[in-house]
C-alpha cells in the first residue's frame, strides 16, 4: 500500500465491497460498499439491544449513554468517549476518494482512511441491522462479504444468545397484524431458548412467506 494506507490493512476486496482494517480492531464501516450511501452508526449504536455490547468493549464507558436518547441528542460527545475506548473513531474527509499522485497530472488509489471507523465485534450486527432495516426479506451480499472478511481477519462469529428483541428489525412498514405476529413468533423463540440469529433468520423466512402469499 502506499503512504496514505500505510496503516491500514485491506483485508479483502470483492467488487463494490471493502473490508478495511487497522490497529487489527477497527473497520471502516464508511468504506464497506462503494457507491452506497453511509450507514447510519450512531441510530445503530443507539439501538436498545447493543448497549450491552457496547459497554462490554469500551471499557471506562460513562453509564449515562445506556440512556438511547441521550446518544441520539449528543451524538458527538459519545463519539468522543467511544474514541477514548478504541471502539469507533470517525476521520473527517471524502469517503472512498482517490489521492493526487505527487509530482503528477492523475489520481493515484483510494484513500481508505476518511470515514467511521467501528469495533470490528460490532461490523456484522451494523450490516444485518442495515439490511434487515431497508431490505428484510432480500439477499444480503453485503453480510455475506462481511462474514467472509471477518473468517479471512481472523475474527471467528459467534450467535448472539439471549432475550433480546429480534422482531423488533422488522417494524418498519407492515401492518399492526403482522407485527403482532412477529412478535409472537419471536417471543415463543425466546422461551425456546433460541438465538438471536436462528429467530431473526426465522422472521425473515416467515415476512417473505407472508409477503408471497399476499401477491
């Protein structure tokens, strides 16, 4: 790499997609897909459910930002306090542009340092989260890359045990019925002791099921 990626690692690379790590712990999240528009962090980080996560890896955390509201109202103070941690650092300039080559007329490659900078533990929640969000019951390439990148970084997945809410990714645009239903489902999974993973797969299979049928 040259002298503007010096220290950052390019993990790997498929079409659109970039999985841009440095200090072995941070990712671009800014960088992971060309052409697309930024993920939204800091409305991620603010979700009820990651707040366990977030406090697991910043360490010395102030507990006033379990409070949801709060990190949405003071989003660049709690930045601030994530840098402290090691856990997000966001780098001010144009996401994925190219470097004038010194001494030269053109550009030379992509400088992957702008951008927000995320945990590399909490990049696949962010894109199942993103995906889940927009698309629900679509293919989801971009997660798929990541879990590929993340086996290539060293980094081994792991299901997210536990009784957090997964219908909950699913509210956005359909009726009350069927969110009803979500949660039922959802909630009968907990009680199985089922994972995070398996339930949210599950609701995915059980809106396009649904969605199908009302074509």
């Amino acid at each position: 790499m040259a002298a503007i990626n010096e220290s950052i690692r390019i993990v790997r690379q498929e079409a659109a997609f970039t999985f841009a790590l440095k200090q072995e712990r941070l990712v671009n999240v800014s960088a992971l897909q060309a052409m697309a528009r930024a993920p939204h962090v800091l409305e991620f980080l603010s979700q009820p459910e990651r707040s366990d996560q977030i406090f697991a890896l910043a360490q010395g955390l102030p507990p006033k930002w379990r409070d949801p509201k709060l990190v949405r109202l003071q989003g660049a103070d709690f930045f601030r306090d994530l840098g402290a941690s090691g856990v997000a650092v966001s780098v001010p300039g144009s996401v994925g542009r190219r470097a004038r080559v010194e001494g030269g007329a053109g550009v030379g490659e992509v400088d992957f340092a702008p951008g927000v900078w995320l945990h590399i533990d909490l990049v696949l929640p962010l894109v199942e989260w993103m995906t889940h969000r927009h698309t629900p019951t679509e293919e989801k390439p971009l997660v798929e890359f990541v879990k590929r990148a993340l086996a290539e970084a060293g980094v081994k997945v792991q299901k997210r045990q536990g009784p957090k809410s997964a219908a909950q990714m699913f509210m956005v645009g359909v009726s009350e019925k069927l969110q009803k239903l979500l949660r039922t489902v959802d909630a009968s999974m907990i009680e199985a002791g089922e994972s995070f993973d398996d339930r949210r797969d599950a609701l995915t299979s059980l809106l396009k099921s649904v969605k199908g049928g009302q074509k």
